[in-house]
C-alpha cells in the first residue's frame, strides 16, 4: 500500500487541525471500533459562508489526510457548495488513495454533513439535499481507560 | 539519528555476513544437484547434510528427524494436515489456541471445512494457555495437540513443557510452532515432549524462504510436496542448498550466543518497557511481563491509532510494527490483541517494537524520545483523547 505525496503530505502537516469554541456546528462520524473516527466543527457567519473550520481525526494516515483535505475543500465555501464536497472530490485532490482506504473519504464527507446537519438543527434551518447522518457518534459511550 | 533503526525483528531479520559468506559457494562454484552422483553434486549433499546434523543438534534431536521446507508455513501445513491424514482413522480432533498464527489457524479452519474438528483453547489477559485447559479438552478422539511455542504478536511464552507432558500423557501428538522461539529461547525436544516443531530461517538471521519442520522418528506422516525422492521421500522439490547452509549457519550463530543474546535483548527489552510506561501516560503492555520472548515489546496507546504512530515513526527512520486493522487492511484489529479481551480502540493502538542482539541502548532511548513526541502529537489530533480531557476537567 503506497500513499500518494499528497496524502503524506496531509499527513504530515495536516491544515486547520484543532477546536473551534463555541462552533456553529460540529459533526462526529465514524466508530472506535473500526479504528476511524472524525470530528469537524465548523464556524459559518451571517451569510452562511464557512469562515473556519477544525478536524480532529483518530485513525490512520488516510483518516488523517482526507480529514485536512475536507476542511480545505469547505473553507471559505457556502453552506450550499460546502453540502457538494463529496468522497470523490476530496480523493481526486488527494491524488487517489488506495483501495482499502477509500471509507476515508466517505467519512470525511460524512464528517461535513454532520457538521453542517448540527448548524442546521441549531439555527432552524433546512439545507436541501442534507439528511441527518446515520453515524454521529456524538452520544458514544466511554469505554474504560487502561 | 540518519541511520535506519529497526524494530520489527519478530517480522524478518537482516541477514547476517557470516551467513551471506557460508552460502555464497553454493550459487556459483558448488552448486550441484544434491540428488546428482558427481563430485559437485556430492558436495551439495555433504553440505545439506552437516545443515541437516546442526539443526538437530540445537533441538537435541536426530539428524534425520530435521526435514527442510520453504517457511515456516509450509511447516506448520504439513505438520497440522500431514497428522490430519496420517491420523484422521483414529480420529478427527484438534487442539489448538486462539492465538495462533494464522499458518496455524487457517491451516485448522481448512480441516474444519473437511470434517476434522477443533478446540480453541482461549488465553488468559496476559496472552498465556493455561495447560489445564488444554487437558480439559482433550477426548478420545483427539490426535493432535498444536501450541505455539512462543506468540508472534504480544511474546507471550507458552507453558510448552506442560503441554508437552499432558500430550504425552494422553498418548496425544504435540506439534509446536516454534518460529519465533527457535535459537531465542533453548529447546529440548525430548525434554519437552514435542513430536514436531516448525521453525523459520528469516527470524533468526537467515534468509527468507527457508524453514524446517522436525518430526519424531516414527511418525506415520507423508508427504505433502509430491516429486522426487528429497528429503527420504517425505519433501519432494531439490534442495535449497545455499538457504538451507545458510540456516545452519545463522543458527550456529544464534545458539553459541543464546545466554549472551537473551540477557542482552532481555535487559533492553525492560529499559524500553520501563521508559514507554512511566514516560508515556495512558500506556500498557500488552502480554507477560515475565514469560516474554527476550526481544518482544507490545504496548497499547489510548486515543491514536497504529497505522499513523508507525507511519510517524518511519519518518524518524523507525521500523516497528502494528496490530491495527488499518495495517493489515481489514477492519478487524489483530485476533490476539481481541484474545486478550482488549476493546477494540485499545488495540487499534497497539504498537511492537521487536528487537535483536544488534539492537544498542541508544537507538531504544532514541526511539522512545520519538515516540513520546509522537504519541502526544497524535493524541492533541484525536476526537477522543479531546473527550477524555473535557470528561476530566467536569
């Protein structure tokens, strides 16, 4: 398995990695169990323009790399485009990822939706085309630290 | 540090100089048929047999109760399927562990699938057998007992003398997976009541693509490669004569520095256990602290994943490896880290570090200092080690 030089470059300086206090919207997509889990928080002002956003990812170089690549291909976008960041767009910019790799990028773009899912929820908005994400995880449970 | 630190013994080794030398006449100057009556040829069979009489000699077995085989795995087929066949009118059991390698457990799955049945004896949460488990299952139709001697992942040291005596005292045969014990920890198969033992080259310092599979002198087993009349007619296909020089070489090598070797390897197995678990919070070894292969460390990090640690890691020039699902490119992580009854984000953490006799003080505390830096640097970008914070300052 070969990473292209654009992941490892995500990889290993991966952008807007960190928290947004008080965000507009955060989504957490993935599970423990299958070793991904991805977080995004999203500032989005008045015009519904995402003005900043964070990732923080638990996974592998993949998870990590498609995480900072999602937040790139949003910022700066409208809530709208931002809904239009799919798996494909954010692997294409990525150069490909292997195979066995390609779940993450569907949870990167699961990861925006949630965010915005949670914007769209709080502020009483609807965003056409935008479902509720079938794998928030916000709610799981702690296991017990070793 | 510029030069390359290597930390994943336990999955191949550099092979030694010593052992390059010894084979190097057998490619282009000795390197006749073993089967052939010419003088070239003879010397061929001369060298496999002195290989043949050396191997026997660390296992304090009979020279002709060595047979050579391509790997490991070849070994550990032939021993599981070959007692399968040669046994299977006596009857159709098999005991075996959950640790196994998967040589071993999708060698039994595969007989699973032919009718045979079989019993996997779980371990303890130090990755141990208890042998009383063992006993327990075994029933009058059980013909083979197959224990690894040592496991690949966590080191875990198997009570093999135990076992070795429950077989023996069930009229049971006993193979052993030794490929990660072989020439790292003294085995006597007479005292320890092993009837075959799989053992692989490339994991001590010989090339890859050679093993050996011993057999106690009158088991009924057959062949399982069919050709030529190799190996007294049991492993057909011409001789691996360099590689199999080679393999005696490396584990003349090893075992004249065995004691040396181990306390070496074992002293710097505890400064790195020690360093990763008081200088790295939410830590933990996975398996025996005490019955361990000298050179094996396997540690679980809470919140980050294995693929990105090692990924970091090889960026610092260091090479270990994982038991996260994202390494072995499917979404389970590793079946002995689940054995053990780690949660799953527990092992997706998991980190070994397998060291050698080359290792030096210096490249392990290089590599903790590494891995301090990186552990903490995954972990300020992970979702969960956030939640852990927050949960804590409430």
């Amino acid at each position: 398995m070969a990473y292209s030089e654009k992941v490892m470059d995500h990889f290993t300086n991966p952008r807007n990695m960190g928290e947004i206090e008080n965000a507009s919207g955060v989504g957490t997509v993935g599970n423990a169990k299958c070793g991904d889990i991805m977080r995004i928080y999203l500032d989005i002002d008045e015009n519904q323009i995402v003005r900043d956003v964070k990732f923080k990812t638990f996974g592998c170089g993949a998870a990590v790399a498609t995480s900072s690549m999602a937040t790139e291909l949003v910022k700066g976008k409208s809530i709208y485009e931002a809904l239009q960041v799919t798996n494909k767009a954010v692997m294409e910019a990525l150069d490909g990822l292997p195979p066995v790799k390609v779940h993450c990028s569907l949870l990167a773009e699961e990861a925006i939706h949630a965010a915005l899912w949670d914007y769209a929820t709080k502020h009483g908005i609807e965003i056409p085309g935008l479902q509720k994400p079938v794998t928030d995880i916000s709610e799981h449970e702690e296991e017990e630290e070793y | 540090m510029n030069k390359l630190i290597y930390l994943d013994n336990a999955a191949t080794t550099a092979v030694k100089p010593e052992v390059v030398e010894a084979m190097l006449p057998y490619y282009c100057e000795k390197f006749g048929n073993a089967s052939s009556i010419y003088s070239i040829g003879q010397e061929s069979k001369e060298a496999l047999e002195n290989a043949r009489q050396t191997i026997a000699g660390t296992l304090n077995a009979k020279t002709e109760e060595i047979y050579f085989t391509g790997c490991g795995t070849e070994a550990d087929n032939w021993a599981i399927i070959g007692t399968a066949e040669a046994y299977g009118n006596k009857g159709k059991h098999i005991i075996t562990s959950n640790v196994e390698h998967h040589a071993v457990l999708h060698t039994c799955e595969y007989l699973e699938k032919r009718g045979f049945e079989i019993t996997y004896v779980p371990v303890d949460e130090k990755g141990l057998i208890h042998p009383e488990d063992v006993e327990a299952a075994i029933r009058p139709d059980t013909i083979l007992i197959t224990i690894m001697f040592a496991n690949n992942e966590i080191g875990t040291i198997m009570p093999i003398a135990e076992i070795g005596a429950i077989a023996k005292k069930h009229g049971v045969l006993f193979h052993t997976d030794a490929v990660q014990a072989f020439t790292h920890l003294p085995i006597d198969v007479n005292a320890l009541n092993i009837d075959m033992l799989s053992a692989s080259g490339h994991k001590f310092h010989a090339p890859k693509g050679v093993g050996f599979l011993y057999i106690r002198k009158g088991l009924k087993l057959k062949s399982f490669i069919h050709g030529g009349a190799q190996e007294r007619k049991r492993r057909a296909g011409t001789e691996n004569v360099a590689q199999i020089v080679g393999m005696a070489k490396a584990a003349e090598l090893a075992m004249a520095n065995l004691e040396e070797n181990e306390k070496k390897q074992t002293a710097l197995r505890d400064h790195l256990i020690s360093r990763v678990l008081t200088e790295i919070p939410h830590s933990r070894l996975n398996g025996d602290a005490e019955h361990r292969l000298p050179g094996n460390t396997n540690f679980s990090f809470q919140f980050i994943e294995g693929e990105s640690m090692l990924m970091m890691l090889d960026m610092k020039g260091i090479c270990g490896s994982s038991g996260s699902a994202c390494t072995a490119g499917s979404l389970d992580p590793s079946h002995v880290l689940m054995a053990i009854g780690l949660p799953h984000e527990i092992a997706h953490g998991s980190l070994r570090l397998s060291l050698c006799e080359d290792n030096t003080l210096e490249e392990v505390d290089y590599t903790v200092d590494c891995l301090k830096e990186i552990v903490a640097r995954l972990r300020a970008m992970s979702p969960l080690y956030e939640d852990f914070v927050k949960k804590q300052k409430k």
